[in-house]
C-alpha cells in the first residue's frame, strides 16, 4: 500500500512577519531555497516576486499554511491567496492572469503589466504540439531524464498517463528481448 502524495501549502514572510508569497510545492523549504536561486542567478526575472527575493539578504521566512494532496493543493493554494489578498495587511506578490486584480491591496500597477506580458509570451497549444511532434523519439540525455524526475515527483499521474508510460516501458522490453534474441542467434 503505497502513502498518498502530500503538497505544502506555504507562505514567505519577510522580517516584519508580513506575508509576500503563496505557493504549494512537496517541500516548502527547499522551494523557497529555489526561487531566491532562480532570483539571484536570473536578473532579468521581472516577476515582483522574484524582485522581492534579490532584495533580500537571507532567504525569508517560510510558514507551511497546510499540508494536503496533491490533488487538492492548486485549489488551496488559490483559496489562501484570496483570502489573503482580502487582508489589507498582506502584500502578496502573487499574480494570477484569471483574477480581476483591480483594487486588490498590495498589487503593483506595473508588476500587473509586466505578469501580463510575460503570460503574452507563453507558446500557443498549436506551437507546444508542433515542437512536441519534431521531439517526439528525439533521445534525453541521463542528465535530462534526471530533472524531469525530480519536476514530476510526487505528481499524481492519471490512469491513461499511467498506462502510456507501462506501454511504453513493455514495448522497451519486448525491443530488447528482440535485440537479444538476434545477438544469441548469431
């Protein structure tokens, strides 16, 4: 019987215990660890969130808000950001394109627009198919295989994901039972 796959739901908090971030990861500290490193080592991450993090001297606070599954934790984090965006108090960082940001306190004018364009920039479904289709039996390198491992750890697969990745694991094996069986005929 395998455990079930739990998210953090967590907070950053800067020095005057004021929340500036919400976000959900399978392990809160070593994200945060992560995005003051995307901060510091991408200047030009225009995120506010990111502006925030390389204005810092240290790594800020981290405050786990919830622990739930996975399958449960887009939709707790939202609910957290809603209800702190409700509080005049926070100033979250946090951009979300489907979300009337008008009047919300703390939201930057500008970090609006600039989420905006940065969300403008994202590839069609037509385009992510296309480049999908030319990739399609293009090999990884180990070094790949590795981080996408780590990127998709803890995801919930659904079934017809699951059954792709066993048709494709058996047809590995039956390619090189194949492969052996004409090594031994030789």
């Amino acid at each position: 019987m395998s455990a079930a796959v739990t998210r953090e739901v967590y907070a950053l908090v800067d020095e005057s215990g004021t929340v500036r971030y919400v976000g959900q990861s399978a392990n809160a500290r070593a994200r945060t660890g992560k995005h003051r490193w995307d901060a510091l080592h991408n200047p030009g991450d225009g995120r506010p969130v990111a502006a925030w993090l390389r204005s810092l001297d240290a790594t800020p606070t981290v405050r786990v808000l919830a622990t739930v599954d996975a399958a449960d934790a887009v939709a707790v984090e939202n609910r957290w950001i809603r209800q702190l965006r409700r509080d005049p108090a926070a100033q979250l960082l946090n951009l979300r394109p489907y979300e009337d940001l008008a009047g919300l306190p703390g939201v930057d004018p500008a970090a609006v627009a600039r989420m905006r364009w940065s969300l403008a920039r994202v590839p069609s479904a037509q385009r992510r198919a296309r480049v999908s289709a030319v990739l399609r039996g293009h090999r990884v390198s180990a070094e790949t295989r590795r981080r996408i491992g780590l990127a998709t750890r803890g995801r919930p697969k659904s079934p017809a994901h699951r059954a792709a990745i066993s048709a494709g694991v058996t047809s590995w094996h039956a390619r090189r039972r194949l492969k052996e069986a004409r090594v031994d005929a030789r």
